[in-house]
C-alpha cells in the first residue's frame, strides 16, 4: 500500500512538473535523471535539441558544402558573373614624377556558386568561412592592372573576409593598399584635373568564364566621408568595361576612373603671388634717377635671377616633360617683365648718354649749313663756353653734379 502510494504521488508529481505551467522551473529532482527523465526547457523543445545545434556550427556545414567541391572548377558552365565594388578609404601621395598614386580601399567581389547551396543547412543566414576560406572555394583571378605595387594587411589577422549568404551567394572583401599608375598630362599644371584609372582585370579566367560589372544593389563605389588629399580633390568616378582582346583571348575587364582636381592654394600661395610681387618690383627702378646704375642695375638683375630660381622652383616636382605647361607660360611673361624692366634701363642709359655727348657732326658740319664757313659760326657765344676744339658742353654745378643744359652749335643756329 505504501509503495502505490509512493508510485503515485511520483506520477502526480511527473505530470505536473511536465505541464505548461512549471515549465520554465527546473526542480532538481536526481530520481528524474537516474529514471533517463531529461527535462527540457520550451526553447529547447522547439529548437529539436542540442543535435540540431551542432549541425548548426560554421563549421559543420562548410564541412558538409565541401565535400565533393573541388576550388580549381568554376562555379558554372556558363559565364559568372563577378559583381566588383570598391570602397575608397584613403588617396595619398599623387605623384606626378612619378606619374603614380597611392590608395587604400576595400575590395568587394560578389558572384554566385551554386555549389555553395547553405540554404539547406542555415536558412537565409550568412555563413562566415573561418580560416583561408579563400584557399578552399573558388575565388576570381582579379588583379590590378595598371598596379606598380600593392600589400594586403594582417594586422591584427588577415583583413579578408569570405562570406556565404544565402543561398548562394560569395562575398570576398579584402583590404588592399596599391599604387596605381596614372598618366598624367601636365599642360595646363597647376589648373589641371588628372584622371587616374583603376582597372581589375581577371589574369587566367577568359571573358567566356567570367565577367566583371559593377554592384547592382549595393552602391558600386563608395568613398570615407572625406578623402584627404594634400593637393587634390576627388571630384567625380566613373567606370567603363576595358575588356581587351589579347592573342590568347579575350579577358574581362573593369576600370574605374578617378577625376581629381588639383587645388589651387599651393600655388597662388608659393609661385603666383611672389612673382606678381617681384615683376612689380622690377617696376620701381623707373622711378630711380637714371644715373643710379648700381641700384637700377641691381634691382633688375635680382628680379631676373629671382624670377629664374623661382620658375625652377614651381617645376621641381614635375617631370621633365618637353611640352610647354601652364605654369612654363606663366613664369615666362614673369620674366619677359623684368627682363624687359632691365633692358629698358639699358636703352634709357644709352639714350641719355648720347644727349650727354657731344654731337657727332660738331667738326663735320651737316651738309645743311656747308655755305658757312668754319671760322664765321664757331666763335663764343655768350656764357656759352665752347671753344674751337669742339668742347661744347657747358657744365653748370648745380648741387654737386654736372647737368647738361646748353649746347654751342644751338646757340649758333638760334
Ligand atoms: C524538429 O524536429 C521535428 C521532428 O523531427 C521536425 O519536423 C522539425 O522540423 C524540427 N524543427 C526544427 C526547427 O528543425
Ligand atoms: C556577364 O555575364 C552574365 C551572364 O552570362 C550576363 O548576363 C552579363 O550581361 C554579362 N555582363 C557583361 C558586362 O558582359
Ligand atoms: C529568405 O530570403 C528569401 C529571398 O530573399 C525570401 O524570399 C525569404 O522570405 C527569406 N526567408 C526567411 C525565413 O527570411
Ligand atoms: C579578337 O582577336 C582575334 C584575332 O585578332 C579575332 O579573330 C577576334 O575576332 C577578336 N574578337 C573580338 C571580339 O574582337
């Protein structure tokens, strides 16, 4: 009687312990276990238990979508399609000796494997393949074609990321810092806008395997909020198909086109303002007495000398390119000024010679007066002090410096 009595409390006791109402208490009950009696919480009655978890992991189901692929194949018969974005996090260093630029970017590739089907195993979530997935699916060939130089980064791991969304989508994203060539065309420099190309071409997969083109529902190319460049600006990008049909093949192709402007500040700052300042400067010497030689002199060749270093010094960063540039037009009319500034002192210094010297025909007569006779106008004429050796400048002292004032042969004629 007691033992059925005890049965039964225990059966009371397991009935109500299993119902709605205890459910989200757990009694601590080790006759309940010792019987196999495994309690379950609700969650973990719907999610089926800790079997389905497990089949849940990454790694389980990149183990299951493995099996059988094989990386080097692929991903279909026909041509895949590899959706390219770019996300621009840093330009640096344009360089024109170089004809280069720097950038710093993530690369994102977007394509469909449908071998990587993880629908199946993970609903519509994203499965992050852990360690080098890249080594272990098939990725594109995307290099970059115009690159001179580029690194990944690994700090703190490799800055790379493969991603399966479902259902079968690959997203591959790397960290890449390049150096990128860029022809640049100086003649208008410094009021100039580069246009530096970006171009991903795929090095072994023929346009037949794949393609590239641009995001379709992600923003194809996007930039940090404000890209610094020391001398530029990022004005506008576009993109364009580049594929080229090589002797081996056609090959899929994507450029990506950077406009930059070049700002103007440096060079108002360092090369236009101080050459205005220094052409105007040639200009004082007109107001300088033109027996000033040393100071008239000085000021014209400092400003020519000026105006030289200077023009080499605005085109130091350039290449030596063989066509005239914007700032070589500039730095030339400088120089035409102040050259011009000092040649003009040059021929107001002969001219005023001349009217100092005595005149030429003074002992040869022009043949205007022939009729008169040497003796009869050659005489003194008052206060005028010529004599018949043909000194006919009458110097005056007026404050310390002989001034021409008069001359014989006018006094003579007048
Ligand atoms: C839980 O298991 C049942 C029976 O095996 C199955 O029908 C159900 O789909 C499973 N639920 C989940 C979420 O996997
Ligand atoms: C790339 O290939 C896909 C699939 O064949 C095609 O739909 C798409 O038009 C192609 N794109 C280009 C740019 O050729
Ligand atoms: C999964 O994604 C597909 C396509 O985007 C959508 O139609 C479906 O409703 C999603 N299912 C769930 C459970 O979110
Ligand atoms: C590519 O070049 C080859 C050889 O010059 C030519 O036969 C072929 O038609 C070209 N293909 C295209 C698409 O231009």
């Amino acid at each position: 009687m007691m033992l059925v009595t005890t049965v039964y409390v225990f059966v009371i006791f397991v009935i109500v312990s299993d119902s709605k109402k205890f459910s989200k208490e757990l009694p601590n009950f080790p006759g309940l276990y010792a019987m196999g009696y495994k309690y379950l919480t609700r969650k973990e009655r719907e999610s089926n238990g800790s079997r389905t978890k497990e089949e849940l992991r990454p790694s389980a189901v990149m183990q299951k979508l493995l099996t059988g692929y094989v990386r080097t194949d692929p991903p279909s018969f026909s041509t895949t399609e590899v959706e390219l974005g770019v996300y621009i996090i840093s330009f640096y260093s344009v360089n024109e000796q170089t004809m280069d630029y720097s950038v710093s970017m993530y690369l994102r590739q977007k394509w469909q494997d449908p071998r990587l089907d993880a629908f199946s195993y993970m609903g519509n979530k994203s499965l992050r393949m852990g360690d080098k997935g890249w080594e272990k699916i098939w990725v594109p060939d995307t290099f970059l074609k115009n690159e001179k130089g580029a690194s990944f980064h690994s700090v703190t791991v490799d800055n790379r990321l493969i991603e399966i969304r479902a259902p079968t989508t690959v997203w591959y994203v790397i960290k890449i810092s390049a150096t990128l060539s860029c022809p640049m065309t100086l003649e208008n420099f410094p009021l100039d806008t580069q246009v530096c190309p970006m171009s991903f071409e795929s090095f072994g997969y023929t346009a037949t395997v794949m393609n590239f083109s641009e995001f379709k529902n992600q923003e194809f190319l996007e930039t940090e909020k404000k890209v610094e460049m020391p001398q530029f600006s990022l004005i506008a990008a576009s993109s364009k198909d580049c594929s080229s049909n090589y002797t081996s093949g056609i090959y899929p192709c994507l450029e990506i086109k950077f406009y930059l402007r070049r700002d103007l500040g440096y060079f108002i700052i360092q090369v236009y303002v101080p050459s205005v300042l220094i052409v105007i400067l040639s200009w004082v010497s007109f107001w300088i007495n033109v027996d000033a030689s040393p100071a008239r002199v000085s000021i014209g060749l400092l400003t020519v000398l000026t105006t030289t270093t200077m023009s080499s010094g605005a085109r130091a960063t350039l290449p030596r390119v063989s066509y005239i540039k914007a700032i070589d037009v500039w730095m030339i009319v400088c120089l035409v000024f102040v050259f011009t500034s000092l040649i003009e002192y040059a021929v107001v210094n002969v001219f005023a010679r001349k009217v100092a010297r005595p005149p030429k025909h003074f002992n040869n007569p022009p043949p205007l007066t022939p009729r008169l006779p040497p003796h009869h106008h050659i005489h003194h004429s008052g206060g005028c002090g010529c004599g018949n050796k043909g000194s006919c400048i009458m110097a005056s002292r007026d404050s310390g410096n002989p001034i021409v004032t008069k001359c014989c042969i006018v006094s003579v004629f007048s």
